[in-house]
C-alpha cells in the first residue's frame, strides 16, 4: 500500500532541507517548495509518540465550517451594469471539501455537459492520480462528460459527496441559476475544480485523542489539494479562487501553521485569490484566556467535560517571557500536581478513583512558533468539572490562552465555566493575507452568534471581512436545494465576489498582474461600514461585503 494512505505509517512534515537524510521513493511525499511528508513506520499506538516527534510535525485536523441575499453584497447591481456584468467567465473557482455531486443540474451547461474542468478525488484508489501526485484518482472534463452520457455515471466517474458540504459550498459560489428554487451561484460562468479529501489517517486521530468515528481531514492533504488547483490553473492558463471552508483549533492561532503561511503566500501571487472561513467557534465556549499580572502568580480556572466524551485534548500557549506549570485535578480533586516545562518530556497520569488518564506535554520550545505549548489529553476522563492551575515558573506575570477542539471533534457539552468567545478564529483564518471571512444574518444585519471572533494570538486584525452566511441557498446531492449556515458558506459568497473582481482585472485585461490580496485590499476598502461600529474590529473585521462599493470607488460608474 502507498504509504500516504498506510496507517501503519505516520506522516510527518519537515522542511525540504532535512528531507535528503532520508530514504527516497514512497517514504517521501512532495507537499510545496518548503515542505514534505516524510512516512515513518510507527512500531506501536503511543501517546508520547508526540514527544519523540515535534508538536508542528504532525498535521493539524480539520472540520467542516457550516451546517442569501445576493443584493445584500451588491452583486445584483454590478451584474446588471451593462459595463461590468461579472459572472466569473473566464475564472476558475477551486474547492477543497467533501467532494461534489458532478450530476447535479448546478454544475452543468444548458447542453447538459459539466462545467467541472477535474476532480481529483483523494478517497478513490482505483483510477490515475494526477500527474506528479501518488493517491488518488483524477477525472477530467472529458470522462465527466462520457459518464453524464452514459445510463450508469457512476461506473464512470464513481466520485460522490455523501456528505453534501462540499456540494453546497461550490454551488453557493457557482452554481447555475434556478428560478424555481430561487437560487443562484455568485459565479455561474466560472469553471470548477474539485478537491474531494479523504478522511485524516487513523494513527492522527488516535494521536490527538480524536474518536474514530469523527469526520475530520488532515492538513497535509489540503496542502495537497492546494497545490493541485495551483496547477490546474497553470497548466489552463487561467486565474483561480480557492475556497477553504475547513477550519482547525490546534496550533497557535498566529498565523504560522504550516498551511496558512503556505496560503499567504500563495494568495500574494498573480491570479490566485484565497477565502478561508473565520470559524463556528464564538459561542461554543471553548477558548479561555487569562492574564495574571499580580501576585498570586498562579490563575485557577475551569473545565467541565460532558458524560459522552471518551477522548479530548486541551492546548495551552502561554505567551513569552514567562513559562509556566499546569496542575490538572480530576472532579474529585485527584491531582497531576505541578508538571513543569521541558524540551520533549511526554508524561502519562493514571487516576486511581475515576480511571481515568491523562497524558501531558509540558513542552517549552514549540518549533514553530518558539513559545511554549502545553498539550493535554484525556482518556475516558470522569465527566465532571476538571480544574486547572496555571502558575509562573520564574515568578513573573504571565498570560496565556487556552482552546478545546473545534467542530464535531468533541461534544457540546464540554466546555470551560469562564469562557472568552474573542480569539477563536481557526486556522487557516490566522494567515496574513487569505481572506478571512465571518459570517451575519443577511435578513437582520447582526453577526452570528457563532461566529468566530478575533483578533489572532499575536495581534493580527481578523476576521477581514463578513458575508451573508444565513441560511443561503445551495445545491444538496440527488439533484436537490437546501441552505447551508456558518462562516463556510460566508466565505463561499466571497469566494464568488473575488471571482468577479479576478473576472475583471485578468480575463477583461483591466489589471492583469491582479494578485488575490490585491483584491482583498479592495474588498476592505469597499466594505460598508456602520456609523456606530469602529472598524477594524474583532467581530465584524473592516465591515460587510459590497462589491458595488468596491467599482463605484475604483471606475467611478
């Protein structure tokens, strides 16, 4: 078996520096001009695996980001101006999700061929890869075509999307219109290309304390994905919008994750636009922070941990100079007692009363950020309220943050007693120059509750923008409409916004060398702003999204 897809194989990312000290062939897998995944036989199913591997080396799992008004944005208006009439042709729109229902009427030409130039479906063995990848199978517009023509597509082209989120996000973007339905993608002239993932290895999982039975992806496969579009829209010759309406709590919340530096590189390059979403995390009290300036130098706060929840892990990054210990007490105050910070130490806590355990890694130079991180893990953890004491090493002041798993990875019914809903976008929304994008209630101008706030960890202003994210039209499989909510299907609408103002500057020749966080800065600078707001802000970014705003300041019509 490829090892990519071999759970008897851990994927580790490193810098292409180090990759020569290891053997070539298939236990390396090219990821971009920076990194690789190195394959490494793993002998046994241990936590303190992460310990003998850098934190940053494992890639981060990610979740689904969502669950209409077209006017709202300005949209309607720039279509209809006989100088402009934007509807993404001559654009492509690149979606990294659950796959696609290719048959659905949304994708397709009035002559009933698709409008899907590929799609390269990770979860499929049985086909070619594409070139230069080693899992996989792709589909050409061609074979989309044959199989739509055929009595059994599926034998053709077998790529589905059970899931429907990917589906629902590339039609909100550039599905084409259906009166009945009242529906209409942003771009219905673009051409689509398709990134089906599959699902995060096994040994991820077992590693970061996430059940089996969660849908979850793994970040070196949307940096696969990522690079596929890349060349995609080389080789075609055409500008593309990628959409990443996936999001993840680990790492830092800066902006360095592999991925989101990766993404703010790519969006500074010409006819590349990145939207990313913001994140469903705002009222889901999974973020705590604290800031302990005077003495006692030590801050006590609280977890409780719902009755389903087998497995669950905890980060902690305080901010420098200071280090600190963590002190984790079970619900009958069983204690850890102070576990201080270390290069690599990974130490295993057995509770006697409750049986439960917990594994923590205290570790004092996280690689890539450089600050520490604390990593807690819980196994069949008592459900009950967990207490926590954070206490300064060197007895200084010291502050830190605090986050739970996002999305479905962990239940409802887990969360800290003192939450604090600012500083919970997800990553890749911390990057620099992706287009980072929150959700409101289109019908009633007010921010969803759940949406993710900001700032970054370090100060970064995010959210960028927000978008209607309310119950938007889209197309579901079996040829079917539903509406999709959250900050995913928010940056699907912008997603279709940047696409017509990619449309205009490269295809139309107006701005040929137009990069995506040109036009991010556009869109900033066209946003509506409230009278009664002070912009930027951590809910609301530089405002909503008004393309109409954007060309009444750039073209004066």
């Amino acid at each position: 078996m490829n090892k990519i897809l071999d759970n008897d194989y851990y994927d580790i990312i490193l810098s292409n520096i180090s990759v020569p000290a290891f053997d070539k062939g298939d236990n390396i897998t090219f990821l971009t001009d920076r990194n690789s995944l190195v394959h490494v036989l793993r002998t046994d199913m241990d936590p303190c695996n992460l310990g003998g591997q850098p934190y940053n080396a494992f890639p981060a799992l990610y979740t689904l980001e969502s669950t209409i008004s077209i006017e709202k944005s300005g949209i309607g208006t720039v279509q209809r101006n006989p100088f402009l009439g934007l509807f993404g042709r001559g654009v492509m729109i690149g979606v990294i999700d659950t796959g696609i229902d290719y048959r659905h009427e949304a994708f397709r030409n009035n002559d009933g061929t698709t409008r899907i130039q590929s799609i390269w479906d990770q979860t499929i063995q049985t086909g070619t890869p594409p070139e230069g990848f080693t899992f996989g199978s792709e589909y050409n517009r061609d074979t989309i075509n044959q199989a739509l023509g055929s009595e059994d597509p599926l034998s053709l082209v077998p790529s589905v999307d059970s899931n429907g989120h990917g589906t629902a996000i590339t039609s909100i973007i550039a599905g084409k219109p259906n009166e009945d339905q009242t529906f209409s993608g942003i771009v219905p002239e673009s051409d689509i290309v398709i990134v089906k993932l599959k699902e995060a290895k096994e040994n991820l999982k077992e590693l970061f304390f996430v059940r089996s039975d969660v849908y979850c992806f793994q970040e070196s496969d949307i940096l696969l994905g990522t690079r596929y579009l890349q060349l995609i829209s080389k080789k075609m010759g055409r500008p593309i919008v990628i959409c990443i309406a996936l999001g993840s709590n680990q790492g830092g919340h800066d902006g360095r994750g592999i991925l989101s530096s990766y993404l703010t590189y790519l969006v500074q390059l010409p006819g590349i636009g990145v939207t990313v979403s913001a994140g469903n995390e705002g009222n889901k009290r999974r973020h705590y922070f604290n800031s302990t300036m005077t003495p006692p130098l030590y801050n006590d706060f609280e977890l409780r941990i719902g009755e389903n929840e087998p497995l669950l892990w905890m980060e902690i990054w305080p901010y420098a100079p200071e280090r600190i210990s963590i002190d984790v007490s079970s619900p009958n105050r069983e204690s850890t007692q102070r576990v201080f910070p270390t290069i690599n130490e990974c130490r295993k806590f057995e509770f006697i009363f409750t049986q439960s355990i917990v594994w923590v890694n205290n570790i004092v130079l996280e690689e890539e950020t450089g600050d520490q991180l604390i990593l807690i893990r819980f196994q069949n953890p008592a459900a009950g309220i967990w207490y926590f004491r954070a206490q300064s090493v060197g007895n200084e002041p010291f502050s830190f943050h605090c986050w739970l798993p996002s999305g479905d990875l962990i239940s409802n019914d887990t969360f800290f007693l003192n939450p604090n809903p600012d500083t919970t976008i997800t990553s890749p929304g911390n990057g620099v120059n992706q287009l980072t994008v929150t959700a409101y209630n289109q019908l009633t101008d007010s921010i969803l509750g759940e949406s993710s706030r900001g700032y970054t960890r370090n100060g970064l202003v995010k959210p960028d923008i927000a978008a209607p994210g309310f119950e938007l039209p889209c197309a579901v499989p079996g040829n079917l409409y539903g509406t999709a909510t959250g900050t995913g299907a928010a940056s699907a609408h912008a997603a279709g916004i940047v696409a017509m103002v990619m449309e205009w500057a490269v295809p139309r020749g107006n701005y040929p060398s137009m990069t995506g966080n040109d036009i991010n800065r556009l869109i900033i600078r066209g946003a509506r702003r409230s009278t009664t707001e002070i912009y930027p802000n951590n809910v609301w970014g530089y405002g909503q999204i008004d393309i109409n705003n954007l060309f009444q300041g750039l073209t004066n019509i």
